[in-house]
C-alpha cells in the first residue's frame, strides 16, 4: 500500500512539473503585418526578421515563415523592443548578404512588443532599381551624375552600385543609390544639385560604418566620376560600351 502510495506521488509531482514547463521559459506574443511591393501588392516568400539590438547585419533572433501570397506575415516573440526588416531573398537562401534581384525593406524598422496585445507593422521591400527610381520620383529638379565603378586594378566592376549622401557618413542607407552595373561597369545617379559623398559598393545593404569618400559638387550634369573599390573584377569582365539604363 505504501509502495502504491508512493508512486502515485511521484506521479503527481511529476505531472504537476510537465504543466509549469521548462525553467525560464519566455511568453510570447504576436507581431503580424503585410510585405507589399513598391506598387501595393502582396509580396510572397518574404520573410521579417526581429533583431534585439540595431546591428542587423547578422543572425535574426526571430523571423517569420515566408509569406503566402496575400503578403501577410507573423512572428512570434517574446514581449520586448525590436528593430524589424523585411526581406525576399531568390532562391532558398535564408541569411547571408543580399544578391541580385532580392528586395529589401531599408532602414530597420523599430517595434514594440506588448504583453497580451497584438503588435502590427507593414512593410515595402524594393530592390536597387525600384529604390533609385523612388528617390527620382520625390524630385524632379535633378542632375545626372555618370560614371565608372572600377575594381582596384582599374577594370570595369560588373554587381556594383554607387551610393551618394549629402555626409560623408549615413545612418542606415545613403539618401541615393544606382542601380547594379553590368559588365561595363558604368553607373547613373540621378541627384538635387548640391555637394555630395560618393562611394562604390558590391554587397547590399551597405556597412553602416562606411566612409563615402569621394567628393563632388553638381549644377549640371557630370559625366565621366569613375568609383573605384577594394573589389577585383574576374578577368573575363569587359566593357559592353552600352550603360544601363537611367533608374
């Protein structure tokens, strides 16, 4: 009899563990949201990632499944404040740096996770292109600035783009961007007069510790501002002699 009253318990105690859960276990609540493109339409296979501190540039502590293709997306997480991106990346890829063609939502996006509410935040992801094609519809009153990005050897950089700040340092992305380069390395800028910082990069989104080092004042349109960077280009990359086309 004491034997049986012992297991029983022992059953009991061990029950009552199973229904309290691991030690330390965090609640959890909801941030929910749409992924659109630049012209409102859902987004799918876009994922939103959370980040408990500003350096977004390394493993997410939480994300979202990729989106349906309504563009609605949840993360769950525990309550607390946390800076937010979107991403479509092609392919399967998951984490590494941004490549051709994957969209980005920019700056991170600071959120706040409540205890018992659900949070709700909206995001808009565009690639390189669509981003210079943004700013040049915020002003009209603009100067073309044309170019070359150049690898360290002097040779035409193909998967580079120009970035362009009124600073010689930014907080999250410069205020411009051009598009990718092809294989002739040349770059457009479509910019307000004024003086500007210049700098070339291969991977997106830039490093927020970057330097634009290069300077240039406009009142008309410039040609011929070659950006060189730390990059070597294959051997193969030639000049086509056709530059892409203005964002």
């Amino acid at each position: 009899m004491k034997t049986l009253a012992l297991l029983l318990a022992m059953l009991l105690a061990a029950g009552a563990l199973l229904t309290a859960g691991p030690s330390g276990a965090e609640d959890t609540d909801l941030l929910r949201g749409t992924v659109t493109d630049v012209n409102g339409k859902p987004v799918a296979g876009a994922e939103v990632t959370l980040y408990r501190g500003k350096n977004v540039k390394k493993p997410a502590d939480f994300a979202s499944p990729r989106t349906g293709p309504d563009g609605l997306y949840t993360v769950t997480a525990p309550p607390g404040h946390y800076w937010a991106v979107a991403m479509l990346r092609q392919g399967e890829r998951r984490f590494g740096p941004l490549e051709l063609g994957d969209k980005y939502s920019g700056e991170a996006v600071e959120v706040e996770i409540k205890a018992g509410a659900k949070a709700r935040q909206d995001f808009v992801v565009m690639d390189l292109r669509e981003a210079a094609q943004q700013h040049r519809k915020r002003n009209k009153d603009l100067v073309r600035l044309r170019g070359r990005i150049l690898d360290r050897n002097g040779r035409p950089l193909a998967l580079a783009y120009a970035v362009a700040d009124r600073q010689p340092q930014f907080k999250e992305l410069p205020a411009y961007l051009s598009a990718w380069t092809d294989a002739s390395g040349d770059y457009i800028l479509l910019l307000p007069p004024g003086k500007y910082y210049l700098a070339a990069q291969t991977g997106f989104p830039p490093a927020p510790e970057l330097t634009l080092g290069q300077e240039v004042t406009l009142t008309a349109d410039t040609d011929g501002v070659d950006l060189k960077t730390a990059t070597e280009a294959p051997a193969a990359a030639e000049p086509t002699g056709e530059p892409p086309d203005a964002p």
